[in-house]
C-alpha cells in the first residue's frame, strides 16, 4: 500500500523537476537568441565602421596635397 502512495508522489516530483527544466531551457533558448541578436548587431556595426573607413582613406581630404604635389 505505501509503494501506492510513493509512486504519485514520485511522479509529481518527476513532473515538477521537469517543469523547471523546460522553464530553465526556456530561459536559455531566449538568452542565446538575445546574445545572437546582440552579435548580430555588433557585426553589422563593425562592417559599417570598417566600410565608412575605407571610404575616407579613399577620399581625397579638402586642403591636403599628396606629398609629390607639395614641392
């Protein structure tokens, strides 16, 4: 009688341990795609630095003459 009892007792612990493990994969799967998003973002920023430099080391600056125009 008492194996009976035990059994929905374990179950209801199985379930709650799983319940909080299914909570606690949750709340990984929304920090991982926060992250994602978060280096996603600072990738997209990095090209667009990198880009807007090489475009003003192309660009000629105003008032500056290359060394062999100085002479």
């Amino acid at each position: 009688m008492q194996d009976q009892n035990k059994a929905p007792s374990g179950a209801c612990d199985f379930m709650q341990l799983a319940q909080h493990a299914f909570a606690q994969a949750r709340a990984n799967l929304e920090r991982a795609r926060v992250l994602t998003e978060m280096g996603e973002t600072y990738l997209e920023n990095a090209r667009l630095a990198e880009h807007s430099a090489l475009q003003t080391l192309d660009s000629p600056v105003l008032g500056i003459k290359p060394p062999h125009a100085r002479q």
